[in-house]
C-alpha cells in the first residue's frame, strides 16, 4: 500500500511540474491586466470630481458588512531585485472584494499607502491601515503599500552571480559581451518565513531568451521551451529545498532580461494525496517501529542464547567429570559415612540433659523480674514529693531575687537622707512661691476677659469712586463695553484706525449724554479693582462678625475656668497639699537613717544569697533523682518487656533440642539405609549419567552454532531502518518539506498575521536587465514613462513588455 501511494505521489509531482509552466504564463497575463486595472484606477481619480466622492468617517474596528459577509482579499507582493538579488523597491498590491462592506481594515507596516481605485484617503495608526468608504463604497477596491518589510521574510534568500568564460564578472559589465555567460541563482531556504509559506511555497525562476540572439543555451535540471523564436528557462525550487540553478547562455552580443522569480502556494488539488501520504507514512512508521522493536527484543534474546547454550554445554562437561570423581571416590565416602553415623549418635545423647537446665534458668528469670517491678514502683512514688520540692525552691529564688533587685535599686540611690530631705523641702517651698504668681495672673486675665466681652469690632465701610457706588460703576461699565464692542466692528468694518476716530468720537463728542460712557470706559481697570477690593471687605466683615461672637460666646466659660484654676492654686498651697508634703518628708528623713545605722541591707544581702545557692543545689539534686527514677522505670519496662520473648526462647530452646535429639537418631537411620541403597545401584546410575551429559552437551553446541547468525539479521535490519528514515527525514524538513505541503491550508497574510486568511497570495520578482542602451526616440518614450510613472505602474510596463515579447511571436 505505500509503495501504491508513492507512484501516486509521483505522478501528481509530474502533473504539478506541467501545471506549474501553464501557470507561469497565466499569471503574467493576470498581473498585466492588474497593472491596467490600476492605471485606469489612477486615471479615474484624477478626473473624478468632490462631489462624487465619500466623506471620511471614524473608522469602525470591523470591515463586515450589514448582511455579515466579510470582504475578501487577494494579495501580491511585487519587487525589483538589482543584477545580484538584493531589493531595490518593492510594493504589497491588495484587492479587495467588499462584498457590501463601508470599511476595511489591513495590518501591516508600510512606508506609504496608495488609494488605486478612489480618492479615500487611508488612517494610519499602530501598524494597521484603515479606509472608511461610508456609503460610496466601490464593489472591488485596491491599494498599494509600499516597503521592504516582506521581503525580509520571504521563504528562500535569492542570491545572483555572473561568470563570463569561466570568470566571475561584474554584471555591469557583461552588455553586448562575446562569450559564454554563466548565470547562477542560489536559493537558501529562510528561517523567518512563516511555517505556511515554507512548508507549501514553491519557488520557480523563470527566464527568456531570444534564440536569434544566443547561440547555445544549457540549463541543467531545468525544463526548457520554445516558444516562437523564444526560450524559455523554468526551474522549480519545491517547499524547504535549497537549490542552485545555473544558466550557460553563448552569444556574441550579451543581453538579459533579467531573472522572474514566482513564489507562490501549491494548491492544486492533485496536491491532497500528499496528504494521504503523509498519514499512511506515520501509519507505516509506527508499524514498522514496533515490529522494529519486536525483532531487536528477539535478537537480543537469541544473542544471549548462544552464549548461554555454550555456558550450559561447559557446565555439562564439568558435571560430567564431577560425576566421574565422585564415582572414583565413593569407597572413601562409605567409609566416613559409618564415621560419622557413631558421632551423631553420641550428640544425641549428650543434648538429652540440656532440658533439664534449661528449666532452671526460665524460673531463675520468673523470680527477678518480680522483685525488680516491686523495686520500681516503691521509687516511682517519690516523684511526686520530689516535684513539689522543687516548685518550692523555685518560688523560694524568685522572691530571693526579688528582695536582690530592690536591695539594688535601693543603692543605686546616691544621696543621702538628709540631702533628699533638704532637696524636697527646697522644691515644696518654690511649689507653694509659683502657685501665688499664678493665682495673681489668673485674676488678670479674668478683669481682661470681661472687659473684652463688654466690648466689639466694628465693620469696614465699602470703597467708592468720586462719589459713586462700585455696583452703579459696573452697571455702567457693561454698557461701555457693549458700546465699545460695536465702536471695534466699526473701525474693522471701514478700515479706520483709533487714532482717526477715537471712541469718545463714535459716542458723538464731549457734548453728546453718552460722552461720560467713554470715562467710564477709561476707568475700566480701576473699577475691576475697587470691585475685588469691596469683595475682600465684605469677607473681613463677615469674619469680624464671627469673631464678636466667638468672643461673646467664650467669656462665661473661660471666667468660670479662671476662678476654678484659682481655687486649685490654694488647694496647693502652704495650708493644704503643700504643708501635707512636708510633714511626710521629715517621716521619711528619720526611717532612712535608721537603716543607715544598723547596714540592713548588707546583712539581707548575705542572707538572699545563701537562699539562692541552697535552692540551686535542690533544685539539681531533684533534677538528677528524677533521672534516676526516670531511667529505673526504663530498666523494668525493658525487663519486663522481654522475659516474655527470654522465657518463649528457653520453651522453643528446650523444644529444639528434643527435636534434635529425635532427628540425629532419624538422620543416623536414613543415613544407613542410603548407603545400603547407593552400594546397591552405584553403577548403573554411574553408566547412565555419563551417556545422558555427554549427549546434552553435544546437542547445545550444534544449536550455538545456528544462532551465531543474528548479526547477519540485524544489520540487515538496521540498514533498512536507515534507509526508510533518511528517506522520509529528507522529505519533510531535512532537504525539503514535500511531505509537509497541505494544499487545504489557509494562506497566511504577507503583512501580518493579524489579518484574516487571504484568499490567495503570490510574491513576483524580477532582477535588473543587462542591455546596451538604445538611442531610438521610441526607447526613450518608454524610459520616460518608466521613470515618471508609480512603482505599481513600472511593474505592469515590465509585464507588458514581456507579454507583448511573447504574443508578437503569433502577429
């Protein structure tokens, strides 16, 4: 079955080829009518009045139209390459089918936009493009964004190279050259591309020759026709391949039309069996690697085997001459067999008395275990009173080192008592002095208050200007303004300056009632000012008010305050707390002596610290009893935790023993009976064991022999493992990637990916020609328009040119 698939692929690969020639010339008939298109799009722009095109609006974020069809879109990226591939201009023409929609939107960057069917003018922003038709929107709309961007992206790096006579030249200077002239393209497949274009782009060169002007033409690996007098040179370059292409042209007079490289999606649908391919290829590996995998598992074992088989074949021969000492020497072993059924007998009766002791030691074990639990628990039931012994103690130092701390802070007090006494006494009567001073300025402050309070400020009064109220100004003022609005349209509408008619003229002179408008206008300034002046007076009227009765409201509650604080200040004084104090100091004065007599705190000193060393000293000897009893406890927990497992272990000790006993005298009389056995059939078991290993060890090494062959089978496996996987490697990203085209996917956007699946993309280059210039006036017209025209419009004339090269073959 996949060899059926492979002829198929095959011959859909031949169709592609053919397919792919008709289709180079189609697509230069497509291109010229595009560019006619456009050129007549131009024109129509250009005679095309306001009135008949549509206003801008916002643009909306979607280009569906009302009925829900999205516009489609065709794109086809054109570009001039040098003699040697490098870029010189290149445009992205799109065309839009609008199927009813009033907007587009299209991602990419480009470095300028050209409208080519209407004069909408493109929004730019954020790497997007955007035409807002509004309601004259055409059926089909085109544009062309000029830049370089996606050819840095392209799927192959297009290289060109000239040899004349063997010698590399500069292609300048091969025009109306004698010789053989070697053309060399290199295409390196890129990396950047996207993985659409490089797994179903496909790159065809394509060249044009007149054959009266060569004389030979060789192009190998590509497929040559004569058209007319015209060759034509295609090579085709499939997804991921690289290629070098080479032209031979000989001629007497060199020229060229320069390189067309088409690259362009496989889409025919003969390409779909590329895909059943690709699915019966992954079926057929995954078979294929099990059954793989199955042969190595059978070939390791039978590789083992063989080795194995020899191994068993030396071990029977080994046997074989064990078999033959032990037969040679089975005299000596009767012998010492009867040698050793005495001694046994002897054991047997000796280890008939070990029960007996061992019946003593289980009760000698019974007995100490229970005066060592007795033992245990006795010294377990101090634990309790040992406990409380040492919370004492440990309240006992905390008080201790209590009394300490305040025996210390007791000497850290420098002075002395009649220092202190004298200090407190100074400080009481500068107490008392301060409280009189303060009594004194609390009744002044209260005389302060009152009269405050009997009093208030008064209000400023508003400014004016020569007699006149500032509202009354300003009323006026709005009519001079108004007035002076119309005096300024006046002068603007008959040209006339200030200084020919001043305002006071345009009111009717000094003597007109509306004469004093134009002081008042004067005053302009002046006015604002006494305006903002009278507001500020109005806001400290406002705040005198709130402060008059601020003060109205503090009085009676600050007086009642004063006469309070004055109350305290006696309260205070010599005749209250003042006087209180002093007593309490000389009371302090007399007990602080004493203590001073007698040195109390040295001798509570020594006491506190031999407390502190008696309670340390019990605190460790509890400490060290509770280890003790903590660490006996253990020693009969483990003793009484294994006298079960001891005393089991004399039972089973005992048991064994009397087995023993009874299995020697059982082993003494099979031991008698086997050798009465072996004397009696020795040699016939002998004879037969010899035939029986030397036939087993003949037949191993026979089947050894067959199995040294699996190296044979195994590189016959590995090399066709090899060869199916450099096969398919090849195909599918290693020189190409054939196996990766899928003819059904969506094209990808030559701009960017944001935009919607286009509906077909085509990328057309065309390197510089190599010609000697011609004078003719027609030539020169050609040149002209070529040079004045767009872009767009020289890559038709190029197309054209071609075109009109082929059909003048059929005229």
């Amino acid at each position: 079955m996949l060899h059926t698939k492979w002829n198929k692929f095959k011959n859909a690969g031949n169709r592609f080829l053919s397919l792919l020639l008709s289709f180079a010339f189609a697509f230069v008939m497509t291109l010229v009518s595009e560019g006619a298109l456009a050129s007549s799009a131009s024109e129509e722009i250009v005679s095309a009045s306001p009135s008949e095109l549509g206003a801008a609006a916002s643009p909306s974020p979607s280009a569906s139209s009302a009925s829900g069809v999205q516009p489609t879109c065709d794109e086809a990226y054109y570009a001039t390459l040098d003699y040697y591939g490098a870029l010189q201009e290149g445009s992205v023409v799109k065309s839009y089918q609008m199927n009813g929609a009033s907007s587009i939107r299209d991602f990419g960057t480009y470095d300028e936009v050209v409208n080519l069917t209407d004069d909408t003018e493109p929004a730019v922003s954020d790497g997007s493009v955007t035409f807002d038709f509004g309601a004259s929107a055409p059926d089909r709309f085109y544009f062309e964004g000029k830049g370089a961007e996606p050819f840095t992206s392209l799927p192959w790096n297009l290289g060109i190279s000239y040899r004349l006579n063997g010698v590399a030249v500069r292609a300048e200077d091969l025009a109306g050259k004698q010789g053989l002239v070697e053309i060399n393209i290199d295409a390196y497949p890129r990396n950047e591309a996207s993985d659409y274009c490089k797994n179903n782009c496909a790159l065809q060169a394509v060249a044009v020759f007149n054959a009266d002007d060569i004389l030979s033409l060789e192009a190998p690996g590509a497929q040559v026709q004569l058209i007319g007098n015209l060759k034509t040179v295609l090579f085709l370059a499939m997804p991921g391949e690289e290629q070098h292409f080479s032209i031979r042209v000989g001629s007497d007079d060199f020229s060229f039309s320069g390189m067309t490289f088409l690259i362009v999606p496989a889409t025919l649908s003969q390409l779909s069996q590329i895909a059943d391919l690709r699915d019966a290829k992954e079926k057929a590996e995954d078979s294929y690697d099990k059954i793989s995998s199955s042969l190595d598992v059978i070939l390791n074992t039978l590789d083992g085997m063989a080795g194995s088989l020899d191994s068993t074949a030396d071990g029977l021969d080994q046997l074989d001459k064990a078999r033959d000492t032990i037969s040679s020497g089975k005299g000596e072993v009767y012998g010492s067999e009867d040698t050793a059924i005495n001694s046994l007998n002897g054991l047997a009766g000796s280890l008939g008395t070990v029960e007996g002791h061992l019946n003593t030691a289980s009760q000698a074990l019974t007995d100490t275990t229970g005066l060592l639990t007795k033992l245990t628990d006795n010294a377990v039931a101090l634990k309790t009173q040992l406990k409380q012994t040492r919370e004492v103690t440990d309240d006992i130092q905390m008080n201790v080192e209590d009394l300490i701390d305040l025996i210390e802070d007791y000497k850290e007090i420098n002075l002395s008592p009649y220092t202190i006494s004298k200090n407190i006494k100074t400080d009481l009567g500068d107490l008392n002095d301060n409280l009189d001073d303060l009594q004194t300025s609390l009744a002044t402050m209260k005389a302060v208050l009152s009269a405050l309070s009997q009093s208030s400020l008064s209000s400023i009064d508003e400014v004016t200007l020569d007699g006149h109220s500032v509202d009354e100004l300003a009323q006026t003022l709005a009519t001079a303004e108004s007035l002076h609005e119309n005096y300024e349209k006046y002068l603007s509408d008959y040209n006339l300056s200030e200084s020919g008619v001043s305002f006071l003229d345009y009111l009717g002179g000094p003597g007109s009632a509306s004469a004093g408008l134009a002081t008042v206008y004067a005053e302009k300034d002046a006015i604002q000012q006494a305006e903002t002046i009278n507001s500020l007076i109005d806001q400290v009227n406002t705040s005198i008010g709130k402060l008059n009765q601020m003060s109205a409201a503090l009085s009676s509650p600050t007086s009642s305050m004063l006469t309070d604080l004055g109350n305290l200040c006696g309260s205070l004084g010599d005749d209250g707390l003042g006087g209180d104090l002093e007593d309490l100091t000389s009371l302090l004065t007399q007990v602080l002596g004493l203590f001073q007599d007698y040195q109390v705190e040295n001798i509570m000193e020594n006491l506190l610290d031999d407390t502190e060393t008696i309670g340390t000293i019990t605190a460790d000897v509890t400490k060290n009893l509770d280890t003790s009893l903590d660490l006996l406890q253990e020693l009969d927990d483990t003793i009484n935790k294994y006298v079960p497992d001891a005393q089991q272990a004399l039972t089973d000790v005992k048991a064994a023993t009397n087995s023993a006993v009874a299995g020697i005298r059982d082993t003494v009389s099979f031991l008698s009976a086997l050798e009465t056995l072996l004397k009696k059939s020795g040699g016939d078991l002998d004879a037969g064991t010899e035939k029986m290993l030397n036939g087993l060890a003949d037949s191993l090494r026979r089947s050894a022999s067959g199995l040294g062959q699996t190296g044979v089978i195994r590189s016959a496996k590995d090399a066709i493992t090899s060869l199916i996987d450099n096969e398919w490697d090849s195909h599918m990203g290693e020189d190409n990637r054939i196996l990766l085209m899928d003819s059904s996917a969506s094209p990808v956007s030559l701009t960017s990916s944001q935009n919607d699946s286009p509906s077909s993309i085509q990328v057309v280059l065309r390197s510089e020609e190599i010609k000697v210039p011609e004078e003719s006036a027609d030539n020169e017209s050609t040149e002209e328009i070529t040079a004045n025209g767009s872009f767009l419009e020289r890559v038709a004339a190029m197309f054209k040119d071609f075109w009109h090269a082929i059909t003048g073959l059929f005229s």
